[in-house]
C-alpha cells in the first residue's frame, strides 16, 4: 500500500466517524422525541413493561455521550495521524 493510499484510507476513516456521529445525533433526537411522547402517553402508567422501556431509554440516552466522544476520538487521533504523514 502506498503512502497515498494509506493518506486516503485515513480520510476515508474519518469521515465514516463524522457521519458515524451525525447518524448518532439524529438517533438520539429521534429516541428524545419518541421518550418524550410516551412519557405523555404513558405517565400514569405503572405496568412492568413501561417501566422497562423507559429505562432502556434512558439507559440508551447514558451512552450517546461516551459514543460520540469515541467517534471524536477516532477523528482526532486519525487527523493526528493523517498529519504526520504530510
């Protein structure tokens, strides 16, 4: 592989990570908007399986943060590299 190759393989990385992390967002919104709507829906609700939900949701909603600063991650190291290389 040549260094060329290399340098686009790199570039390649880190814009799936960039989009890796757009996709992320727009799931977190989209799961925000969904918890919100059966939090409305379902407040008075004391059934198991609600229950459940919700915490996967919120569960869910714990790991975009440490996600999306592994996504950062990847792009920063990989620019680092990227830069070293010329």
């Amino acid at each position: 592989m040549s260094i060329g190759e290399v340098r686009a393989e790199l570039r390649a990385t880190i814009e799936v990570a960039r989009r890796g992390c757009e996709l992320l967002e727009l799931a977190r919104s989209q799961a925000d908007a969904s918890s919100s709507a059966a939090s409305t829906l379902l407040a008075d609700s004391s059934h198991p399986e609600v229950a459940r939900a919700h915490g996967a949701l919120r569960a869910a909603a714990a790991e975009t943060g440490p996600t999306r600063r592994r996504f950062e991650a990847v792009i920063h190291k990989t620019g680092d590299y990227l830069a070293m290389l010329g």
